[in-house]
C-alpha cells in the first residue's frame, strides 16, 4: 500500500480533522436555510436583502480561496487555517450580535472568507503527503465527509429554528468553529515541506498563478472537475422551480427528495477512497462523467420525449449525477494539485474559485431560464445547459489525454 510521503509522515493530521475543516463552509451555506423567512421578520428585511446573506458569501469564499492558496504555499498550511477558523469563529460571534440584516450580510461575508480556508486547504494538505494517486483516495474520504453538513444541514437547521429560531443555526456554527479551531492548533502539524520561493504580496501571488497557468495538464484537470460540477449546479438552479411549478411539491418534499441527491455524492466519494488509487485518476474521471451523461439522457427521454412528470423522473437521474461527481471530482482535482506540488495551495484555490463561480453562473442562468419571463417551469431549459455541460467535460477529458501525451513527449 502506498505510504504517506516521508518527509511529512510524522506529522499527517488525521482525516477527521481535515473533514472538520473542509465542511465548516458547506455546512454553513446549508443549515441557515429554514430561517431565511425568520430572519426577513427578525429584521423587517425583504427577500432580495436576506438572499444576499447567501449570495455574496459565495463571491467571497470565490475570491478568497484564490489569495489564501498562495499565501499557504510561501507561509504554511497550519498559519492560514489556525488564521481562518479564528475568523470564521469571529464572523459567528458578529452573526449572533448582528442588529440589522446589513450588519449579518457583512458578519456573513466575515464568516465566509474564514470558512473557505478549511475548503481550500484541505485537498492541498492532502497532497503535501501522499502522491498522486493516493491523494485522489484521501480527496475522496475528506469530501465524502463534507457532504453529511449540506446533506443533512437544513434539516438540523429547521429543528434548531423551531427550538430557538433563527439565531439557532449560527449557535451551533460558533461551537463548532470553535471545536474546529481548538482541533486544529493542537492536531494539525505543518505539512507544507516544499515553500514557494519569490517575491511576497500582491506581485508574488500573480508570480504563482502565471507559472501555474501556463500548465496544460492542470487546466485540463481543473476544467474537468468545474464542468461537472457545474452539471451539478445548473441542476439546483432548475429544480427548485420545476418541483414546485409542474409538481406542486412542498419545501419540506424538495427537502427529502435533495438528501437522496446528496447521499449518491456521499457513495460516490466512498468508492473513490477505496479504489482510486489502484484504479488511477484517469480511468476515475472518465468513469464518473459516464454516470451524470446517463442522467441527462434519462431526462431527456423521460421528461422531453415521453413527457413523464414525476418526482423520480425529477430527482433519481441525479442521485446518477452526484455519483459522478464523487467518481470524478477527486481524482480531477488531485490530478491538477499535483501538477506543481510547490504551488498545491494555489492550484487548490484556484480550482475551487473556478468552481464556485462557474457554479453560480451555471445555477443563476438556468433560474433566470425558468424565470416567469422566459420559459416557466419548463424542463428543457435546465436539460439544455446541463447538456451543454457534460459535453465540456468531455472535451476536458481529452484535454486530459493530450496534454499528457504532450507533457510525456
């Protein structure tokens, strides 16, 4: 079996702690969610203000991972997440304090930047020690860890609403951000062996992302894995409104139908911990761009062609999508962190940028798409771009090939 790379051996975390990291931000986007109408009460706030407490904390966990990548590289793992647990601590504190919805939207955006440290650092700290192939396995048990928070977040965040209303979920983000952080400082040693060397600030940041993408091979992994999660997100853009337009179902139904959704992410992730490094990253990519392609083709057939209206003509083609995405999405990732171990921390910020912001783009158009003035709750449209999408990934596939045979030549 392969082993931890030896210079870091002594000093490898332990899983659940990268779990622990890595899930503070999903968790946090999830389990506020039933208390978006208590929170438009509590501060006599309109829907439009009260989505901003989710929409721009995206735009910063986006722009963040690309600044806190880099500054791993040069200045270290444990720095920069002990740094950003403390304020994603902080930026709970400031949700529960907060008078008015302007002040939690800013209190948000705190707890968001401190957050996507966890995100961004957890794939890198899991290539620091192990190679390649086995970092794929290890991306995939930490993200099969993430996906219980989002999976079963809004469901703990309605009961803690019912119990103590809207202030309810940020309590248990503050105990656990502080759990975190406490873990952290006294279990998660530096990994970071290999420094990036240069120029500091803002010209040593552009330095480390010039060098990296210049890299082919990393922008054939990393397109790869945003063009299949986007497939991913341009689902939950349509969902909702189809579900509720053509199906009538209530928030509660959506809710259970969504957890299945997530649960085939969580298998997903399981098989590549298990198999990938014996598999290998390419032949795991290729794999589960098979499943999501099957999805878009059931929906086709059944929605667009036999007109079937149905919650599992709905929801089961993406329990398909999300094991594709736990079959691909580590592999590819590994593979693009790995193309400059020196600049893992950068390569790992800067994927998970790309993906959050191709995410939204994809989720927004095909709501936008659905919209009353477009084509309501209609199916095609959300068909149509997910479409559009897995066939990018493809493309990303062979770009994988190319440019490895390009970089073995």
């Amino acid at each position: 079996m392969l082993q931890p790379l030896s210079t870091a051996k002594a000093s490898a975390p332990s899983i659940p702690v990268l779990v622990a990291i890595s899930t503070l931000s999903p968790l946090s986007m999830n389990i506020y969610l039933p208390s978006l109408s208590g929170m438009m009460q509590a501060f006599g706030a309109t829907a439009a203000e009260v989505q901003l407490t989710m929409s721009l904390p995206f735009v910063a966990i986006a722009l963040a991972q690309l600044v806190l990548g880099p500054l791993s590289d040069r200045y270290g793992r444990r720095p920069v997440v002990l740094i950003g647990m403390a304020v994603y601590t902080l930026g709970s504190v400031l949700c529960l304090l907060a008078p008015t919805v302007e002040l939690l939207i800013a209190a948000r955006i705190v707890q968001a930047v401190g957050g996507s440290a966890g995100l961004t650092l957890a794939r890198a700290i899991v290539r620091d020690l192990y190679d390649r192939d086995r970092a794929a396995s290890m991306i995939g048990y930490v993200t099969m860890g993430m996906t219980v928070g989002p999976t079963f977040g809004p469901a703990i965040g309605g009961f803690l609403d019912a119990s103590y209303g809207w202030r309810g979920g940020f309590w248990l983000m503050l105990i656990l951000g502080a759990s975190v952080l406490a873990a952290s400082f006294l279990t998660l040693h530096e990994t970071n062996k290999v420094r990036a060397h240069g120029t500091a600030g803002v010209q040593g940041l552009v330095r480390n992302y010039r060098s990296l993408i210049r890299e082919p091979v990393f922008w054939a992994f990393a397109l790869t894995a945003c063009f299949t999660s986007s497939v991913y997100f341009a689902y939950l853009g349509g969902t909702p409104f189809i579900a509720a337009g053509q199906l009538g179902m209530r928030p509660e139904e959506m809710g259970f139908y969504f957890m299945f959704v997530g649960l085939g992410y969580f298998v997903g992730n399981g098989i590549s911990g298990r198999v990938a490094s014996r598999v290998g990253l390419v032949p795991m990519v290729v794999t589960g761009t098979v499943f999501p392609t099957l999805a878009i083709a059931c929906l086709v057939i059944g929605t667009m062609v036999m007109g079937i209206r149905s919650e599992l003509m709905l929801f089961l083609p993406m329990v398909l999508v999300g094991l594709g995405n736990g079959l691909c999405l580590p592999s590819a990732m590994s593979g693009a962190v790995s193309v400059r171990p020196d600049l893992a921390g950068s390569a790992s910020g800067l994927i998970g940028s790309l993906q959050v912001g191709m995410g939204a783009v994809s989720s927004t158009l095909v709501a936008w798409l659905l919209s009353d003035t477009m084509f309501p709750q209609d199916s095609w449209p959300m068909v149509l771009v997910m479409g559009i999408y897995i066939v990018l990934t493809w493309c990303g596939i062979l770009g994988i090939f190319t440019s490895g045979r390009q970089a073995e030549a």
